[in-house]
C-alpha cells in the first residue's frame, strides 16, 4: 500500500535543473523520480503510471521532446497532470501546450513557492477528477442494482398474477407462458431489440390477466358461449389495463395488454383498431395467442390438429391478423414450433 507523500516524476535533460528539483521536492515533503530525456520518461509512465501522481517535464530535449511526452501521457494516462517546466515565458506558447494536454507550466529558474503552488493545485485537479470517475462507478451500479431489482419486482408480480389467472381457468394453464415463449421467437424473428423481446414477453405473460376479473363459470363454460357470455368475455382487455395500470413500472406495456384481440381489418376489439393502428407487439401476441388456444383443450373442444391450426393462421393473414407477422409466425412454426411440438406428442 503507498504511503501518504505523492511522487513526482520530474523530466529534465540537464543534470542540474534535475537534482535541484529533486532535492527541492525532498525538503517539501514529496517523494520523486528522473528521467534525463523524454524517451526515458514515457517508459516511466507504462511502468509505473500507477503510482505517479504528477510529472514535471522539460519541453526542449534530444530525441523525445516534452511535446511528445505531454501528447502521450494526456493520451494514455490523462489523470497524471504534466507541469511543463521551460526557459521561455511567452505565454501564447503556454496555451498551446496546455492545449496539447498539459496542465500550467513554470519558468527557469523557478521559486519553490510557486513549485508548491502549481503541485498542490495540479494533486486538488487530479483528486476532482478520480473523485468523478469514483461517482459515476458508484451511480453506475447503483442505477444497475435499482434496474435489477426493478426487473426483479417485474418478474414477481408477473408470475403472481400468472398464478391468479391459471387457478381460475384451468384450460388456460401454461397458456400464458406459452404464448410468451411463442412471442419472444417472432420478436428474434421479426430483429426486436433485447429490450423489446424483454417487454414482449412480459406482456404476452400478462395478456389475459384480466380474465381475473370475470368468473370462473364463464371462464370454465363446458359449452359455447352465448352472445352476453362473449360480450363478457371481450371485456378482459380492459379489465387487465385497470388491474395494471396502478403499476407504473408496467405501464408500457398496456397497449399490447389492450389490444391484442384487435384484428389487422378492424373488425376486432375492444376499439375496432387497423393496421398500424394496432401496437406491434400486439399484433404479434395475437397471431401466439390464437395458435395456442386452436392447439390447446378448451372446455368446448379438443385441441385442433396442427395442420388446421396453421391453416386457420394463414387464412387470417390480412384480415385478422398482420401478414408480415403471419409470414413470420410461419417460418418460426416451420423451424421452431413443429419439431418441439412434434416431439413432445410421440410416445
């Protein structure tokens, strides 16, 4: 662990000028290391970069310049402040360098009061600047432990509601799981952004979470269902958006929540919405939504044969639903759907 005196490097290509701020710095309490040429002082900086605090460099030296090193330490190691230390006074030449990265400079020969002065202003700059970099880790993590535990709570409410749903219905069980896991392959399909597959399949998990609020009788009905039973039914869209909507951090995902039973044509509901009109991800958790329920037992029929059910998608396309999404439903179902389901059904 470093002690608390800082170490300077001072970079001089007279031997003089060097051992004079070597021992002036020794007496001010700081600790230092030489280079006699610029050459010597940047392999000082790969060296040791992490324990220099400042340099003070010569401009006028043979083969690597004060320029240079000030260009490469302000490149590759931009925390270390560079002190230029020269026998010129203009100060037009000072910006320029300044410009190039360093720090302030100071004249030969110098006063040791200034030295101090520039050192500790010089150490005060740097400290601010770790201190920044120190805050903005810190808000950084602490921004991606508030998003964790946002997705946690997510997750939570998402899979009690599930739960709420599945115990009123049980033809329904797993179908909301199902239809978002159906969703998040056309969202890969059809190129969403992760962040978008994300909410897809939260809403594709909470698009008949309204069904809570309609009773089990209806929602287990044996047979079909008359004209007031399915007027009942078709308010579940907006039962789900009222039991959402106290919950801000699902509020983004209401249109898809609403509007999944709009059809392409407007001839759905619950606002007779068209085309572009329809959320996306609605559109695309209708075409999921009606494949699972053709292929799963209902308390009115047995499960549809997959031949129809896809048949039944295709015929849709256009009217009921988006063809773009019907196209990429089908390939998902060709490449995906057909072999697991396939499968899951032989002995």
């Amino acid at each position: 662990m470093r002690n608390d005196k800082k170490l300077i490097l001072v970079v001089d290509d007279e031997d003089d000028i060097r051992e004079i701020l070597a021992e002036t710095l020794a007496g001010l309490g700081f600790e230092y290391i030489t280079a006699s040429d610029g050459e010597e002082a940047i392999g000082y900086l790969d060296q040791h970069h992490d324990i220099i605090d400042v340099v003070i460099c010569d401009l006028k030296m043979p083969k690597v310049s004060g320029d240079e090193v000030i260009a490469y330490g302000a490149k590759n190691y931009p925390l270390i402040p560079i002190i230029i230390l020269t026998g010129f006074a203009q100060l037009d030449m000072a910006l320029d360098h300044i410009r190039l990265g360093a720090f302030d400079y100071m004249t030969k020969p110098f006063r040791v009061k200034e030295l101090l002065f520039l050192l500790k202003r010089a150490l005060e700059m740097r400290q601010l600047q770790e201190d920044k970099i120190n805050y903005q880790n810190t808000l950084e993590i602490k921004i991606e432990e508030a998003t964790q535990a946002l997705h946690d709570q997510v997750v939570q409410t998402v899979s009690s509601f599930i739960l709420a749903i599945e115990a009123k219905d049980r033809y329904t069980q797993g179908h909301s799981k199902r239809v978002a896991e159906y969703s998040v392959l056309m969202a890969k399909k059809l190129g969403l952004s992760e962040d978008d597959q994300a909410d897809l399949h939260y809403a594709a998990q909470l698009h008949d979470i309204g069904k809570i609020g309609i009773s089990e009788q209806l929602l287990n009905k044996p047979g079909r269902l008359n004209v007031v039973e399915y007027e009942t039914i078709k308010t579940h869209p907006s039962k789900g958006v009222k039991i959402l909507e106290p919950l801000d951090f699902l509020g983004h995902l209401l249109p898809a929540v609403e509007f999944h039973h709009e059809w392409y044509d407007g001839n759905g509901y619950p606002r007779g919405l068209a085309k572009e009109e329809i959320p996306f991800m609605a559109r695309i958790i209708a075409v999921c939504d009606t494949f699972d329920a053709m292929t799963s037992e209902r308390s009115y029929r047995k499960p549809l044969p997959l031949k129809i059910a896809i048949q039944e998608i295709k015929d849709g396309s256009g009217t009921q639903f988006d063809p773009q999404v019907v196209t990429a439903f089908l390939e998902v179902f060709k490449e995906t759907l057909e072999p697991k389901m396939i499968s899951q059904k032989a002995p």
